[in-house]
C-alpha cells in the first residue's frame, strides 16, 4: 500500500510543519521526545516534516537534531519589567510568548499540507491564523494536561510573571488565541482522559487520542555497571529511578520523602533522580529536602544529559524498579521507555498512566500524593524478584504490541490525509496525493 501511495519525487510527498513552543538539546524533554520520534517515522511513511519553533534557549537559527530540521526565529514576551531570569524561567516552562518572525516564516513557507501545533495560547492562535489565510488545515496536540495542572502549580508558573505589566492582550485577539482548539481541524490527545474531557467540551470537533509511542529496541540494552561506576551509585543498591524532567508535576518529594520508611525494609535502598531541570526553584528545593532528611548518601540527582546520550538509556538499566508520582500526567512517556528496558513499574493514577498500566499486572497504580502506598509498593517490588520480572515482561510486551513508533505513525499519517482531503473538498480543490491516499481510504 505504501509503495502504490507514493511513487512520487521527494518534492511530492506531503509536507508537515510541526509548531512547538521551543526545541533544544540542552533541554530535551518529553514533546522533543515525540516530535522527534514522529518526523522520523512519518519520513520513512511518505510523509515530510519540520520544525518551525522559537529561539527560546537557543538562538541557532537553523540546525539538524536527531535527523530533524529544526527553524527557530526571533521572539517576544508581551510584558513590561520581566528580567532577563524571568524570560528564562518562562522559556524553560509556560511562557506565552509571541513572533512575528515565526508568523512570516509559516505564511511564505511553500507547499505546506498540513501545520501541526504543539502549544496554544499566542503561539497557537499564529498557527491558526496562518492556516485560515492560507486556506490549509492545522492539527493542535495537547501534551501537558491541558485540564488537569493542579491551581497551585498553576500558580508556580506564573511566578516569573509577578511585577509585570503584560501588553500582549491584543496580540492575542489579533491572532485568535482563544480560539486555537475550537477552530482547530483535529485535537490530538496524547492522555484518553483529556481526549474524554475535550470530546465533551467540543461535541461538534474532531477529537482523537493517540497516545505517545517508544521506539523499544533504542532501550533494549544498556550498562547498569558502568553507570553505577560513574556516578559512585553501589553495584548491589537495590535503586529505585525517575528519570523524568526535575519539575512539580513529576514530584520527586514524595519518593524522597518516602525513602527513609523503605530504607527501614531494603537497607540498601538507594534513588535516582535524573532529568533536565525545568523549575531552577524546584531542584533546590528537593536538594534541600534530601539534606534536611539526612539522605545525601542515599539519593543522587543528575540534573539531565544531553539529547541522545546513551547514559540516558544506561540509567534506566541501571535501575531496579521505576517510580513516576506525578502529581498529573497526560500521557507518562517515560514509563513506556521504563518497559522497554524491561522494568517494573509504578506510577501515580493519574490522567493517562491509569490508562495505560493495570495495576498488578504490567505496574503498580497507587493514589496521587500516597507516600504511604508508594513506599509499600516500592518494598513489596524490591523485596519480591519473581514479581518484579513478571511485572517488567508484562509492561515489556505491552509497549511492544501498543506504542512503537511505527504504529502511532501510520494513526497520525490517516488523520492528516484525512483532515487534507477534507480541507480540499470544502476549498474545491483538487490534489493528486491527497485524493489518492482518500480513495484507498473509501475502499
């Protein structure tokens, strides 16, 4: 079926533009992780993608990460007195910024099919209105529990902000940013709760869930030993990681502050925390937690690797049993890569690891916030080899028959020819690929 789609030259092949807020090595994460993964296996489907994004964290305008082509123009803050660290806090996480710069690029860019963004608010209402002049439909995905931020963290992102005067209203109306996911194409929910949440709150829209994918053979193999030897961890600790960004919503405190009731069982219990930090305030704060409960001995923390670096993957086979207590999480990528690497589980029930793990067959689930739960769970694990294997082979089959990347691609490949030759029949347009791809669709 592939090879009948397209026998065409490269230059025919449809053309995505994929609009995150930002895209770094330095500070990789969980949507770099998707969008990466994505392109490259849409290119190897037929389809062509970029990114077009911002020079928040890196002012290189142009460069290739992991295979994918990443643009990046000049940006602003709409606020009145923000400092230099305050733009680098809302750079990191949360900030609605603006470009004009990134608007002219997506309007003059030629042959575009179809724009896909990966944030709203301003930066979302550009592609919106890109899209509309246009006459092209764009996709919006939701990764980071677009309903779901507890108000209190909520109200941590709006720190940086305090003693401000923001002017950017305006921009706002102009582009049409409360409208980004009501006149959006398709909504992709990467969490099957907030695709429940969005398809009740916009009945007429197309709403999709399509969950986050994990390319398993990338984590197949790893060295715990020599990890252990580089970062001075015990070759016999029994270690428990969370190797996910260092962030409140990820909340590292509560496996810190359960540590010492687990270290009462599994005396040589030790924890990992490694991941690019996303909150400097929050990282010091867990640094001085672990101070404070007398722990520095017990707890490393390794605040992120660089993109690609293979102690990345050495981490996670260096762990013994992978925690995540987010306190929400749409999706929860990292336990995908945790069963990839062949481990046992145990997460937090909210938004989509409920979805994705069955307690006490492939994980463990247990409340949000529980210290008291997660630290049995945690014992019950160490202490029990044979019910860590089964747990870990359970998880291991389920992101190999569910989550490669392959066939989350070939779901997203659908919607967009879908939603192309959708947006060509109500412009009266005709479209040799698109209608192609629809008449196999009808078959």
């Amino acid at each position: 079926l592939e090879r009948s789609l397209f026998h065409f030259r490269k230059e025919s092949l449809m053309k995505v533009i994929h609009i995150p807020r930002r895209f770094v090595r330095d500070d990789w994460g969980g949507t770099e992780t998707v969008l990466q993964n994505t392109i490259t296996g849409m290119q190897e489907i037929g389809i062509r993608g970029e990114i077009f994004t911002t020079k928040a964290l890196s002012n290189v305008a142009k460069e290739e990460l992991s295979g994918v082509t990443v643009n990046r123009f000049d940006y602003s803050y709409p606020f009145w007195g923000l400092s230099s660290a305050a733009r680098k806090a809302m750079d990191k996480k949360g900030g609605n910024l603006f470009s004009w710069a990134l608007a002219r690029a997506l309007y003059n860019e030629p042959d575009i099919d179809v724009l896909h963004a990966h944030t709203g608010k301003r930066l979302g209402g550009i592609v919106r209105t890109v899209a509309k002049l246009r006459k092209i439909p764009y996709v919006l995905s939701l990764h980071g529990g677009h309903l779901d931020i507890p108000s209190d963290e909520r109200a941590t992102l709006a720190n940086p902000r305090k003693g401000t005067v923001e002017w950017g209203k305006i921009l706002g109306l102009l582009v049409g940013s409360r409208r980004v996911l009501s006149d959006a194409n398709a909504i992709v929910c990467v969490g099957r709760s907030e695709a429940l949440k969005m398809q009740q709150k916009y009945p007429n829209k197309r709403v999709e869930y399509l969950p986050n994918g994990v390319n398993v053979k990338l984590f197949a193999n790893g060295s715990s030993k020599s990890f252990r030897h580089e970062f001075h961890i015990p070759q016999d600790a029994k270690l428990i990681g969370l190797i996910s960004r260092i962030d409140p919503q990820k909340n590292q405190k509560l496996i810190v502050q359960a540590l010492p009731s687990i270290l009462q069982k599994i005396k040589k219990a030790h924890l990992l925390l490694a991941g690019p930090v996303t909150m400097a305030d929050y990282h010091q704060e867990l640094l001085a937690l672990v101070d404070s409960l007398g722990l520095t001995s017990k707890v490393t923390v390794i605040p992120g690797f660089p993109a690609g670096d293979k102690r990345i993957i050495d981490a996670f086979h260096a762990t013994d049993v992978f925690v995540l207590p987010s306190r929400h999480e749409p999706f929860g990528i990292v336990a995908l890569e945790a069963w990839s690497a062949n481990l046992p589980v145990i997460a937090s029930n909210v938004g989509g690891l409920g979805h994705i793990i069955s307690s006490g067959s492939n994980g463990f689930l247990f409340p949000s916030g529980d210290e008291a739960e997660l630290s049995r769970l945690v014992i019950e694990v160490l202490s029990n080899e044979n019910l860590a294997k089964e747990l870990a082979v359970a998880g291991n089959k389920e992101a190999k028959e569910k989550y490669e990347w392959s066939v989350i691609c070939q779901q997203l490949k659908r919607l967009y020819y879908e939603v192309s030759l959708q947006a060509k029949k109500i412009a009266g347009q005709a479209d040799e690929r698109v209608n192609a791809y629809g008449g196999q669709l009808c078959e």
